[in-house]
C-alpha cells in the first residue's frame, strides 16, 4: 500500500473508532439518569387527566403559570400530615397566580372521596391510573413535590413532608421567575 | 426397565472400570523400568490394555447417560451431580479423542484420576431426579450444558497435560530462587488436588457411618403490618460441625472423638444457615487435605512433585507442551459455542436478554477471554513450554471456579438445583 | 533514502523483507543467523517501520501490538471479575443504594462508592471493550494485507539456504533422473491431498491455505457483535420492562403504545408421586402460561381519565420459553403471584338474638355499593379500607393502596334499632378480625349481630397477577451473525492447518523444506509418510530441525 494511501485509512479508521468509542463511552456517562425528570429540566407532560369531579386537566393548560405538583396517598402518613399546609399557602398565594395540582397515587374512588371528607380543600386533586404518571416522574418515595417556574422548567424536587415554612420558601422562588 | 438402577449400576461400572484403567497405565508407565522388560513393548501392550479398560469405561459412563436420560424424560444435565458426571464423562471423551492422535500413556496417566475426581466430586451431591421447572425445558438446554462440558473437557485434558510437563521439567535439585519458587508452587497445585480428594474421602467417610448434627436458627423480623415474624431454618450437617452457622442452636448433634459442641461460630456476615454448613465443610476439608497430604509427605519424605518427577523421565517435552495446547486449541471454539453461543441463544429465549452480566455469565466469559489470551501468547515463541503450562493450570481452575465457586459462593439466575 | 534489496536472484524486495519475496533466500538480519527461519507472513515487511514514526503511527503501532491485545484482554477479565464480587445494581428491580453498606460493611460501601456496582456498564469497563475492538481491527488490517501478499504469489523452486533453515527439513541423495523423482514425490503428495503446483525439478505442495483466514475472520466476527451490542444504545433499539398483569385486565405497556391484557393465568406444579423425597410438599412449578393478547391504543394513550381505544393485533399463549412476539416487541412469561386476594364476597346478616340469617348480599371488595337491603336492615356504606391499620395517632387509616387487609364500616338502620343507626365494623379476613378486635370495636352490637360468610362457595377471589418482562432488541440479529461468523473463523483457524511442502532436486540432491503454522508434529508425520510412500527412508523425528524456545 502506498504511503499515502496508507495514512489516509490509518486516519479514516482512527476517526471511525474515536466516534464509535466515544458514543459508546458517552452513553454509560449520560444515560441511565436521563428518565428522571432534573431540575432545569421539563416535567414530563400529561394530558387529559381527571380530578375528582371529572374535569379534564392537562398540564400545558398551566403554561406560564407557576406550579406546585404534590404526589400524595391516603396511605401516606407525611402526604397527609402536609395538606393542610398546602392548602393554608395555597390560600395565600392562590390569588398571585398558584395552581396546585395533587395527584394522588392510583387509589380509588370510594378510598379518596372517603378521606377528602375529613379535610377541606380548595386545589385540584387529580387522579392517577395504574401507576403511570407515578412511572414518568420517576418517583421513589413519597410525598414527593415539583415546584415548576413560569417558564416551564422544573425549579426544585422535594422528597418528604413540608410543613408551611419549607413550601412558603419555594412558593415564593416559583412566583419570582 | 428401571432405567434409573441400571443408570445407577452403570455408573458404578464405569467408576470401577476408570479406576482400573488408571492402575494399568500406571503400570504402563512405571513397569518400563521393571527388570526383564523391553521398554517400547512393555509400554505399548499395557497401554493398549489400559486403553480398553479406559474405552469400556466410557462406553458404560455413555449407558448411564442415556439410561438416566431414559429414566428421568429429560437430558440430566440440570444440577450439580449431572453436571459433573456429564464434565467426567466429556473428559474422557476428550481424553480418548487425544489419545488417539498421540499415543501417550502417560495423558492416561493424569487425566483418568481427573476424571475419577470429578465424578467422585459429583457422587457428593443429591443424586435424584429432580423434575425440570419450566425455565429448563429447552433444547437448547442440552445443547448448551454439553457444548460447555465438553470444551471444559478439552481445557481439563489441557490440564492434565500442562501439570505434566511441569512435573517433567521442573528440576528438584535446582536450589536458585527461581526454582524454588516454582517448585513451591507446583506442589501447591498438588496440594489442591490432594485437598479436594480429602474433601471427597471425608464425606463419603461420614456419609457412610450416617453421622448428622442439626442446627435452628431463628430469626425476629417485624414485618411491614408490625406483626413480630420468627423465621426458622434448620440445616443439617453431614459432617461434625467445627463450625456451626451463625445465631444458632444445636437440636442434635452426634458426639465425634469426644467433640460434643461445635468449636465455633461462623461470623456474623456469613448470614444464613448455609453459608455455615458450607464453611464447615470448606474447613473439614482443608483439614482432612492437609493431613492426607502430611501423611502422604511423611512416606515419601520429599515433594511429592519430586516423587512423580522422575516417573515423567525421557518423556519429551515439547510433545507434552503440544499437546495441552492442541487440547486447548480444539476445546475453544467447541467452548464458545456451547459455553458462549448456545448460552447466549437460550438466555435470550427464557429470560429475553442474551447477555445479563449475571456471575456465571460473566465467569463464562473470565473463562473465555482467559484461554484468548493464552491462545494469543502462544504466537510468541517465548510463551511456549513452562508458562504455557503454568497458563493451562490457572485456566482450569478458573473453569472449575465457574463450576463451583460461582454456584456456591455466588448467587444468581444461574444456579443448579440439588446443591449440597 | 533508498536502500538496496535486491536479492541475488534478481528480484527487487520492499525494505525490511526478510526472505526474499522470490526465491527465500534469506535477507539482512536474517542471512546473518543460521537458527530456523522466521516464517512470520512468509518474512514480507509487514508495515513500515519508520525511524521517526509520527504521532499516527504510534497510535496504530499500539493498537497492532499482539502485546498490547493480551493486556487489554488481561485487564478486561480482571475488570470484569470485580463486578461479580457483590449483585449488580441491575438484579434490583427497585435499587437502594444504601444495600451494600447495610449487608456487606465496610467493604460493601467502598464497593458502592467505586461504582463497581455497576462495573458492566462503567465508563473504563466499556473503554476496554473500545479498545480491544480497536486492537481488533488495526491488528487485523495490518497482517493480513501483506499476508494476502505474501501468499498469492509464491515462487516454487525457492533458495536452498530457505528450504535448510525450515522447521521440518529434509535432504537425501537419489538414484534416477530428477524428473521422474519429482513426479513421484508430487504423487504422493498429491495423495495426501496437497494442490501441487510442479516445475520440472521443484514442486510447492500447499493444503488447506484457507485455514490461516481462520483468525482474521474471527476477528470481523467480533467486531459485528461489538457494533451490534453498541447499536443497543440507539434509542428506540433497545427496551426492557417489567409489567404485572391480572387476570382479566389489560395494562399499559411504559413507552409504548401498546396495552397487553391477561384472559387467563395459570400454574401447573409436579404432583408429589414426581418429586423425589426431598422435594415432596414443595410446590414446584412445573409449567405456568399466560393467555394474552396484545392491543394497538389508537386514542387516548396514557391518559389517566379517558377509555383507552384499542385495537387487538396478537393473541398468544406466553410460557416461559416462548414469548408473544410482535414486531419487534416480545413479552417474556417472567414470574407470577398466586397469592390470594378477596374480589367479591357474598356473606349474610346474622340476627344472633333471633338466629335468624339475612341475605347472602353481595359486597364488593374494590367497589362496594353505598348500601345494602338485607332483611329488614339497611346497611349504609360509611367508608371502606383497603389495608386496614391503626396509625400512630390512633385513628384508622390505610397502609397501602393494596387490599391486603380490607375492613368495611356500616351503618345499620332496621327494626329494632335507633333511627340514626347503629355503627358495625366488619373485617372479612377471620386473621384480619381477630387481629383488630372486630368484635371488641363493635361492643354491644357485637353481641346482637354478626356479618359472615358461610361458604367458601360465597367467596370470589381476585385471578392471579402474571409478571411479563417486555423487551425489544433490534440488535439481536446482528449479535447472533458476528457470534457466528466469529465462531466459523475459529473452527477454520483452529481445526485445519497450513502446511506447506518445498521441494528441489538438484543433480540428484534432492532439498525439502516443510512449514505449518501450527501442529508440528502432525505435518513431520505426514511428509515423513509421503517420503516412504515414495520409496525414501524417513522418520518423522529426523525431520525435525529445532526451532522451539527452552
């Protein structure tokens, strides 16, 4: 082989190898934690999910609003222990442009209409089916809540129970954006 | 036709006639230097001698796999006691296909005991027929195990071949470092062999004189509800225990010399009551090794690499070399089929993914890419001839580690039921 | 700078060839020596070894090195030895990072803070398999070019120094004309099934030349599996997912558009009369199968609140080893749990004042009505739990969104009774009732009624939930090509040999020279037999000129 032939298929193949390796490398570096939705993120998207009178939501309805979506169940010590601190901010800062949404994790209807007795609550609570939404956020544990800017990206994760405090500080990050 | 008790008979048959056949190539070897003998004619007759014997031996092995294959309505490749009887007999497979090209009494002489201690080895462990649970019904099953067997076979006569020729060069009177420490290191491997032989005595010992001692282990959880759960498990041993499993309580235990509590308790990360049962047995049979080869050390009073050294005399060299490499260069690609391939193929088609990095694969693999690289090495010349050898030594052991440790040590998918 | 190679015979060689390309005769380095020949690519320059390489040079000459291939090798074997240490992060099917520190220590956390607990799919572990398929295919280029060379055009009567410097040599003095010798040795070389290609004194005898294709083929084999494994990561080619699915219900398979519904679950498991002793009483499965189908969603996918519309496109019987297949989506029978759930009880209303029984009525264990007429009583539904348990405050509350432990409160008005009613805790599962105190809750009420089932018959239970692993590999087919075309090259590298057979006479000086690329000891038989078949005196062992490494 020529010279120069030479050097040009030692180069092609250098260059070949380099991009195939680096994919390869590249996908273990970034991969497996793609699925979790991140702060800066997007939340993952849902449509067409009900609340407990029927009404359809979905959550480009909020578009350029801030949002507080909160993951609880009625089998859930912390989620309960939390709502009526959600509800209290929710009162106080509903008028400034708040919508929470709290999607409850798969239970059924005679469970959550049962347990929504005891509280008196004015944000919409949306009903999950089979895990799914559960699925796409990723959770882990529970109560789990995402506080989403105006501008569409997610600004902070908080896995556990919030008592007022903690959810007036994020509340009042989301209403700065 | 009780196919299983003629499989058992069979079996039996076969043990004998490999021990048989081992003795007549010891003699074979060794009666060349018997007074009134010509050498070249004294060998060639008993060797053909031994040759039948070893071939009969392998041809009732063959009737017991088929009449137990017959017995059980599935191929008995799916636990530990078929496993190893299958591994024997592929071994003698290998062994005679060898054979027949080379010619070399003395390969009988070392890979028949391999195979007498592998089948021993197997005889420890539950020999019914355990009905397949439905991830092993496959045909690929059968392809797959004997595939594997079979190029291990090849690696195992590999072996044999490499241990050989070290016992030929290594020169026991050569006192440089050097040389020590390969002496050192060769006998060591002797002592392994000597160790998993005790192991083999020991439980056959105390298997026949009935011996059991049993262990409770209980175990307070509360559960997610809050109710208080006691776990108990007894195991039993088979042998005396010097070990008993952590957080445990004696039921029974037969008094042996004078030992009527166990000496120890397994430490606390050894969790479970097996782990406990198989430290004891690991320990009894270093012990009972250790004292064979002791005894065995006291008769001969030297190495007993030194003892065999001068039997392997006027032997050639390079033709022990070459053949533990052919016997590698043939098992290879008969291994990446049946270990690799087929493996992959039935993965794929009982559990959907044909690769799950789970430890037997991956050892599988260890295994695979271990013999690679031994293949490659031997393309320069200098890797030919003792680190050849000592290269066919590790590689078996890695076989048998992927046998044995993985299963015993070692969790997963992958392990054979009727583990002792 | 130009230098000289030109052999004696004529021929003009490339620099560094080290046994001239036409006749053999040996070259430079080589001449000097009288030790066997290098036969290494029948001593053609194998690359250009420059004096000043330059930086793609050395990354090329790394790659070539056989050297460095064994260590990459070496390196991946032990690397790979660490990930079975501890379980993979990838047997977990909910991974809890805090697992190995609690079960193994120390070391279990050192192992964890490593990343070794995903060894398999690290940065480094996925490096090396880089590198070795670099190695693979730069060593491949870079031998078996000139090989090709090397062999395509080989000269038959070659230099006497080339044939008595060969490993397998051979030289006799005979009586007759040179002509009929060689085509007498040319028969029975023929015999042997060697292609002979003779001139009238000389003759090359070659057999199984394919054989040394046998490496390189391999190698392209494994590259085609490497690049089909890396194709796994090509979004879309890969997925694996787990779905539990009751009978009777169809769920959602995540990422997909497709739902799968179970008809039907079930288990065999071996009679006692076909387990060996030990095994007797253990329920040892001998078959489980799931009646599935598989449905297309064409509208209101993934919505929560809306009816999914779907279409069936497959139906199949799923056992273990045989999964529903379905354009490149296959569903896997994986696991299943049998473990019984109440669905539908139909117990009565027991007057036990009276003894008089009331009903059965049927009570829903997930969707109970709000009320019942059973008798003369009415039972209001109050509220229902799913997994009843008694909170930290005291109060009644679920554990679980599971029923694993369901408890009804009524509310019963009848005859006999205050108008508001009179307030009856009833747990269906007797370990449940006990566990809680029903009748100790119910107080006085406990002693006038009771809620039971009287029949086993009156009881439906919820059908078994089946585990399918859902999975789609598109690479899957070219895995399996480079396996094969990988094993093919080892059967054809490792079960044939090269052997290669030289010959000249010379005024009744008959020279041989002889070469193989492995078994020796095979190709000194088999020439020293076609010697005696023609009439030469030879054994195997005189044929043997040295060349092994002590």
């Amino acid at each position: 082989m020529k010279g120069r032939e030479r050097k040009i298929t030692q180069i092609v193949i250098l260059i070949g190898i380099l991009l195939l390796g680096g994919y390869a490398v590249g996908t273990t570096l970034f991969a497996s934690d793609d699925e979790k939705p991140k702060i800066g993120g997007r939340p993952p998207a849902f449509d067409n999910v009900a609340d407990i009178e029927g009404n359809l939501h979905s959550l480009d309805d909020y578009k350029g609003k801030p949002v507080m979506i909160n993951f609880w169940g009625t089998f859930c010590p912390p989620c309960v222990a939390e709502m009526p601190a959600i509800e209290r901010q929710y009162q106080k800062y509903k008028d400034q442009g708040l919508v929470v949404l709290a999607i409850n994790l798969s239970e059924d209807d005679i469970t959550i209409r049962d347990f929504l007795k005891r509280f008196d609550l004015s944000y919409s609570i949306l009903r999950d089916k089979n895990r799914m939404i559960e699925r796409r956020y990723a959770l882990r544990s529970y109560p789990t809540t995402f506080f989403i800017g105006r501008d569409g990206r997610i600004m902070d994760i908080d896995v556990g129970g919030m008592d007022d405090e903690e959810i007036e500080q994020y509340i009042l990050r989301l209403l700065e954006t | 036709m009780n196919w299983l008790s003629i499989s058992s008979g069979a079996f039996l048959a076969a043990f004998a006639l490999y021990c048989t056949g081992f003795l007549l190539y010891v003699i074979a070897v060794i009666g060349r230097k018997w007074k009134n003998r010509e050498p070249a004619a004294h060998t060639r007759k008993w060797s053909g001698i031994a040759f039948v014997f070893s071939s009969l031996g392998l041809a009732a092995h063959l009737v017991f796999f088929f009449t137990r294959w017959a017995g059980a309505g599935h191929i008995p490749t799916s636990n530990m006691y078929e496993f190893l009887t299958l591994l024997g007999m592929m071994i003698m497979i290998a062994f005679t296909i060898l054979y027949a090209i080379y010619r070399s009494p003395l390969l009988g002489m070392f890979a028949l005991p391999l195979t007498i201690l592998i089948i021993a080895y197997a005889a420890v462990f539950p020999q019914e027929v355990q009905p397949l649970v439905p991830s092993l019904q496959s045909n690929w099953l059968r392809l797959h195990v004997t595939g594997a067997a079979l190029g291990e076979a090849f690696f195992a006569v590999g072996f044999a071949a490499g241990l050989m020729y070290l016992l030929r060069v290594t020169d026991y009177n050569d006192r440089s470092a050097s040389a020590r420490r390969s002496q050192f290191w060769l006998e060591f491997s002797l002592y392994v062999l000597i160790v998993v032989a005790g192991f083999i005595i020991t439980v056959f010992a105390f298997r026949g004189a009935g011996y059991e001692a049993t262990f409770l282990q209980e175990e307070l959880s509360i559960d997610a509800r809050g109710n208080e759960v006691l776990t108990s498990q007894t195991v039993e041993y088979q042998l005396p225990p010097i070990v008993k499993p952590h957080n445990s309580e004696v039921v029974a235990m037969q008094p042996f010399l004078g030992l009527d509590r166990p000496l120890f308790t397994a430490p606390d990360w050894m969790n479970g009551v097996n782990a406990g049962r198989k430290f004891n047995t690991v320990i009894w049979s270093v012990l009972s090794g250790t004292i064979l080869y002791g005894l065995l050390r006291l008769l001969a009073r030297k190495p007993l690499g030194a003892v065999i050294h001068p039997l392997l005399d006027g032997i050639d060299p390079d033709d022990l070399d070459e053949i533990s490499y052919r016997a590698i260069a043939i098992g290879f690609p008969i291994f990446t089929l049946g270990g690799l391939i087929f493996a992959m193929i039935w993965a794929e088609q009982a559990w959907g993914r044909f690769w799950g990095w789970d430890p037997k694969e991956v050892w599988a693999l260890i295994t695979w890419l271990f013999y690679s690289a031994y293949l490659h090495l031997r393309l320069s010349r200098g890797w030919h001839g003792l680190k050849s050898s000592w290269l066919s030594v590790i590689g078996f052991l890695i076989v048998m580690f992927t046998l044995i440790g993985v299963n015993l040590i070692i969790a997963g998918l992958h392990s054979y039921a009727g583990v002792s | 700078m130009f230098e000289n190679t030109k052999c004696e015979c004529g021929h003009q060689n490339p620099p560094d060839t080290t046994l001239c390309e036409s006749c053999g005769k040996p070259l430079g380095e080589e001449a000097l020596s009288d030790r066997p020949l290098e036969m290494r690519y029948d001593g053609v320059a194998r690359r250009s070894q420059k004096k000043n390489p330059n930086p793609i040079d050395r990354i090329w000459n790394f790659f070539s090195s056989v050297k460095v291939a064994v260590v990459l090798i070496v390196v991946t074997l032990v690397g790979a030895t660490l990930g079975t240490i501890y379980p993979q992060k990838n047997t977990f099917i909910t991974f809890d990072p805090s697992y190995y520190e609690e079960t193994y220590g120390l070391p279990g956390k050192i192992y964890y803070m490593l990343g070794l607990h995903r060894t398999y799919e690290s940065w480094w572990f996925i490096t090396l398999l880089v590198m070795i398929g670099a190695s693979l295919v730069i060593c491949s280029l870079d031998r078996v070019l000139p090989l090709y060379r090397a062999l395509s055009k080989q000269q038959v009567r070659k230099h006497l120094q080339f044939l008595t410097r060969q490993r397998v040599t051979y030289a006799a003095d005979l009586q007759g004309g040179d002509e009929e010798w060689t085509a007498r040795l040319a028969e029975q070389l023929r015999k042997k099934r060697y292609r002979v290609t003779a001139e009238k004194t000389a003759l090359l005898a070659e057999k199984n030349r394919f054989s040394r294709w046998g490496p390189y083929i391999n190698h392209i084999g494994l590259i085609v599996f490497l690049l089909a494994v890396l194709a796994r990561a090509i979004p879309g080619w890969q997925m694996d997912q787990y779905v539990g699915v009751r009978e009777g219900e169809a769920v959602p398979i995540p990422e997909t558009n497709y739902y799968v519904k179970n008809l039907d679950f079930e288990v065999e498991y071996y009679p006692d009369e076909e387990l060996p002793e030990r095994l007797k009483g253990t329920l040892r499965p001998k078959r489980f199968m799931t009646k599935a189908e598989l449905y297309v969603c064409e509208a209101n996918c993934g919505s929560t609140a809306l009816e999914p519309v779907l279409r069936k496109v497959k139906a199949h019987d799923i056992l273990v080893n045989d999964p529903l297949e379905y354009k490149g989506l296959k569903l896997y029978q994986f696991d299943y749990d049998t473990t019984p759930r109440l669905k539908t009880i139909h117990p009565v209303l027991v007057d036990l004042e009276s003894g008089a029984s009331y009903g059965p009525f049927e009570l829903s264990i997930l969707e109970p009505a709000p009320e019942y007429e059973v008798g003369p009583y009415r039972l209001k539904l109050i509220t229902r739990f799913l997994d009843f348990t008694v909170n930290a405050s005291g109060e009644p509350a679920n554990l679980s969104n599971q029923p694993n432990a369901p408890a009804f409160l009524f509310l019963i008005q009848g005859p006999d009774l205050p108008a508001e009613g009179e307030t009856f805790f009833y747990f269906p599962i007797p370990t449940d009732r006990e566990r809680f105190g029903q009748d100790l809750i119910n107080g006085a009420m406990a002693e006038r009624f009771d809620i039971r089932v009287t029949d086993m018959a009156n009881v439906e239970f919820a059908g078994d939930v089946s585990y399918l692993n859902v999975r789609v590999d598109r690479a899957l087919p070219y895995v399996f090509v480079g396996a094969f075309i990988s094993l093919i090259g080892l059967v054809m590298g490792f079960y044939w040999q090269h052997r290669r057979v030289w010959l000249r006479i010379d005024g009744g000086r008959l020279t041989l020279g002889a070469h193989t690329n492995k078994n020796w000891y095979g190709l000194r038989s088999e020439v020293a037999a076609a010697l005696r078949a023609a009439g030469l005196e030879a054994d195997p062992k005189s044929l043997d000129n040295g060349g092994r490494n002590k």
